[in-house]
C-alpha cells in the first residue's frame, strides 16, 4: 500500500470539514493526517489529508472529492514535486543525568528544547515524516511521557499559482 498526500482547495464555510471526512469514512478510505487552515484568501481553506491505498483508491478519492460542492480543487502532492512537513511536540523522562544525551539528539535533528522540568524535557521538531520517525527511534519509546503531532501539510514546489479560482 502507498501513502498519499492531497491538497484540498475547499471554501471556508462550516460543514466543509465534516462532509470531507464523511466522504472518506462512507467509502471505507481511511485518514492517516488531517490538517486544515485558511489560506491567503479567507474565503478559502487549505485541507492537507495523507491517506493510503494503491492507485484506484486514489483514484476514487480524487473523483469522490471533486464532487463535493465545497470543494475547489484537488492536488496530489508527489514527494519529489513538493515539500511537506510536520510537527511534534514531545514530552520525555530527562532525569538531570540523561538530559545531556538528549539535548545533543535534539541538536542534530535541530529541534528546540522548549520546556524542562525536573523530570522532563519537551522537544519540538519540524521536518518530513522520515525524519520525525528517526528522531522518535532514536530516544526510545519508554523515554516518551506524552507526545502531540500536527499531521502533514504542504505545498507544491515551484512558482507556480493555483487553478483559475484564485485570479478573482
């Protein structure tokens, strides 16, 4: 199975994110990341969603969501044509002898060390997903407390404007 990331021009109104999710759940498409925003344009809001599948289910997402009335466009982000990321904010047992170690793990990934108690560290980290994964294997799962990602979001590369609705 491959995982795929889309880019849903939608309007801003409210509803939208509720019949986009529905879409997926009636088709048995499952959403591995959600992310929405409005964009430049008030009127109009950005949704990122990651899902998985092979070529005819992305296929059929693309289709299904094209015909919903709210939405205005629909994009696949291919890895080598755009840039995604994330972020993660995460919660770890730093007693005062392993905070050393951890600080220069969150050094090479250059993530930012923005909250310590005196038992813990919160590190935040923005990157691709391939990176968050490799810092998360790194410090080991009993090391986390607690963590919060934001899902993908992201654009095409290039200069490159939208479609025709945008030049309104």
């Amino acid at each position: 199975m491959n995982k795929i990331v889309f880019s849903v021009f939608v309007d801003n109104t409210s509803g939208v994110l509720s019949r986009v999710a529905g879409l997926f759940s009636r088709r048995g498409f499952n959403i591995d990341s959600l992310t929405v925003s409005e964009t430049e344009r008030s009127i109009y809001s950005r949704m990122t969603i990651v899902s998985h599948g092979d070529d005819s289910v992305f296929d059929q997402i693309v289709k299904q969501l094209a015909k919903l009335e709210d939405v205005k466009e629909v994009k696949v982000l291919h890895p080598d044509s755009s840039v995604t990321r994330e972020l993660i904010l995460v919660k770890l047992k730093a007693a005062a002898v392993e905070r050393q170690a951890i600080i220069a793990t969150a050094d090479i990934f250059r993530a930012k060390i923005v909250d310590v108690s005196n038992e813990s560290l919160t590190v935040e980290l923005t990157g691709n997903q391939t990176k968050i994964e490799a810092f998360l294997s790194l410090l080991g799962k009993d090391k986390i407390i607690e963590m919060v990602r934001t899902g993908v979001t992201g654009l095409e590369r290039g200069s490159e404007a939208r479609g025709e609705m945008w030049d309104d």
